[in-house]
C-alpha cells in the first residue's frame, strides 16, 4: 500500500463520517466548511489516488454527476432516466462471474456496479 496524503486522510475520514455517495464539490465544500484549507482540485487528485489504490468507488449518473464512496461491498441500483431516483438492490447476480473473471483473467477486482435504468413506478403513474 502506498504512503496517503495528508489530503487523501482528510477524505477518506470524511468519506467514512458521511457513509453516503457525494461529489467531489460537495465533497470539497464539506472540508471547507470543517475548516480544512484544501482545493478543489487537490481534492480531485486525490480521489483518483483512493479510486486507483481500490478504497473509493465512482458511480456516475445518467446526468453525468460522479458520486464518490468508500468500497465496503458491491452496489446495485434500479435509475429511474426520468426522475434520476437511484433504488438499491440487494441482490447480486454477478457475484460468481467475478470471482471466475479474477481467476480466469488473473485480474484483481475492487468492486462492480451494476445498473439497471428504466422507469420508476411514480413516474409511470405520472405517464398514464
């Protein structure tokens, strides 16, 4: 494992603190406002870093935002292209494909996403 940055630390503190998805600005403005004197695009670096040592995943959204969280276990998300509601699911039908992807591939994986987008049942009755 590489040596963190002090910026790194600062963010994966704060990452596990909120324990939810956020992007790198609303990222940036939470160290501001606790008083951390860090730049946007220090805080950009550094979320690279944590993404390519395997600690933080990126998710992005049908609307191009990019939602930043620790890795602490797989993610599934029904995305509704209308509303952009994100439902999670529980269940993974991919867990054993991955397993035989790392063996077959020597590949080691940090986490998958997996992501289905349609439309919600709220924005459905909103259609008929």
């Amino acid at each position: 494992m590489k040596t963190r940055t002090r910026s790194q630390e600062k963010i994966l503190n704060l990452l596990k603190t909120l324990n939810r998805p956020i992007s790198a600005q609303d990222l940036y403005i939470e160290l501001r406002n606790g008083q951390h004197n860090i730049g946007l695009a220090t805080v950009y670096r550094a979320l690279e870093a944590l993404k390519l040592e395997g600690v933080v995943r990126v998710r992005t959204l049908g609307n191009g935002e990019s939602l930043y969280s620790l890795v602490q276990r797989d993610r599934h998300y029904l995305t509704c292209v209308n509303c952009d509601r994100s439902i999670p699911i529980e269940q993974c039908p991919v867990h054993q494909l991955e397993q035989q992807l790392q063996q077959s591939h020597h590949f080691k994986v940090y986490y998958h996403t997996l992501e289905f987008f349609g439309m919600c049942d709220l924005c459905q009755e909103e259609e008929s």
